[in-house]
C-alpha cells in the first residue's frame, strides 16, 4: 500500500455517554479491546504503514496508549484539534504536513470489513482528486445521502439528503491534499461540505461495498459491532 491513512478522532462522541465522559471514543471497549486497536489491527493486517490520528478532547489518552504504533506494527504520528474544535475538514487540513500528497480518510468510530487496496487502485486509476466508498443503504442504517447511479456518484449531499438517495457514505474516502489545501489554515469547516462541492462539480469518484459497515458512534452499533468480533472469536 502506498498511501497513508487519516483517522478523525477527535469527536465529542456525546452519543455515547456516559461511556465517553472520561474516555475518548477511540479507547470505547468492543469485545474486550479498544476500538482503536482492533482498526489498527485491520489496517496492518491491509498493508497499511502510516497513520495520522486527527485526536480531540482527551487525545492524550490515544496518544499515551498507541505511542509511536510500533506495538501494534504501524507508524503513528498524531494532529491534535483542541482545544479549537476544526471540524472534520479543519483537522484534516491540519494534519496536511503529516499525510501524502493523496491518503485514505477513515472515521474513528468505523470498521470496514474491505479491502483498501481496491479502493486505493479505484482512485488512482480515476483520475479525480476524490473518491468515496458507498453501499446501497435504503435508509437501513442511517439516512441515505448518496445519489449513486449507472457506477457514478452523482451527488452527496449529508445535510439534504433526498428520497431518490439510496446509498450511503460507506466510511472510507481518499483524498487529494490540494484539495483541502485551498481552504484556509485553522478554520472550521466540515469534511461532508468539501465532498458536496466536489460531487456536485463530477470530482468525487464513487466505489460501491457490498459488505455492510460497523460503528460505534452510537450504544446500538456498538452493541452490533461488538457482537460481529464476538462471532468471528475475536
């Protein structure tokens, strides 16, 4: 793999308390592990070698557990975003002098069950600065927000989602660096409005999942996520 990855975990994770009020949603137990060593797991087991974890509120904890990542077979550097909350494309427009020219962007409250070397083939064989992971969704997990037709990502759009939308945002993205780098250092702006802009100018290439995605942003999918690890014995 040759790009790097991005993990924006720097949430308030309210949905989560109490659970959340003196942890980060990161070090949230699934199954008897941290949530993010069980992603780190994944992510070397997919040949990925260099994370940046975008941390928040109570980041140190991140830190004071992962350290460099050589415990757990990765690099870690880490961009911290508090106590100036960015939002998700602030921390990641911060975090540009860590990352790659492109890199993968995945949530902190996300498992994936793919494989990131497909993803990362479909873009860069597509030729436009972005590209978004998505899954045939009806409105079965959260609200559909992806017009996704005929292969092509027509338009995201989180804040108007339509009923004609029947995919969803899968989790996983990659990313142009100059994409973000156009907007101004230390500002607040959201990553999902940098998406819209780009899908609705045919800039955000679009990548179909069959397999459904876990999260732990909320106490029914982490309840689900945990079951999925107890099943597979893990």
């Amino acid at each position: 793999m040759t790009l790097p990855v991005a993990i924006l975990a720097g949430g308030l994770a309210t949905r989560l308390k109490p659970i959340t009020e003196t942890i980060p949603k990161a070090l949230v137990e699934v199954a008897g592990q941290p949530f993010i060593v069980r992603q780190l797991a994944q992510l070397r087991e997919q040949g990925i070698g260099r994370v940046v974890m975008c941390i928040g509120y109570l980041g140190e904890q991140i830190r004071d557990l992962v350290g460099d990542g050589s415990d757990y077979g990765v690099s870690v550097a880490y961009s911290q975003d508090w106590p100036t909350l960015l939002g998700t494309g602030g921390a990641l427009r911060k975090a540009l002098p860590l990352l790659d020219s492109s890199f993968f962007v995945l949530y902190g409250d996300s498992y994936l069950p793919i494989d990131f070397r497909a993803v990362e083939s479909s873009f860069l064989a597509c030729g436009k600065p972005a590209l978004m992971t998505v899954q045939r969704n009806s409105d079965q997990w959260d609200k559909s927000n992806v017009l996704f037709r005929n292969n092509a990502l027509v338009e995201y759009n989180k804040r108007a989602p339509r009923p004609e939308m029947q995919y969803i945002d899968y989790g996983l993205g990659v990313i142009s660096a100059d994409v973000l780098a156009q907007q101004p250092a230390d500002t607040n702006f959201d990553l999902a409005d940098v998406y819209h802009e780009l899908s609705l100018s045919g800039q955000l290439e679009g990548y179909e999942v069959q397999e459904r995605f876990y999260e732990i942003g909320s106490h029914k999918g982490l309840a689900e996520t945990a079951d999925y690890f107890r099943a597979r014995g893990e």
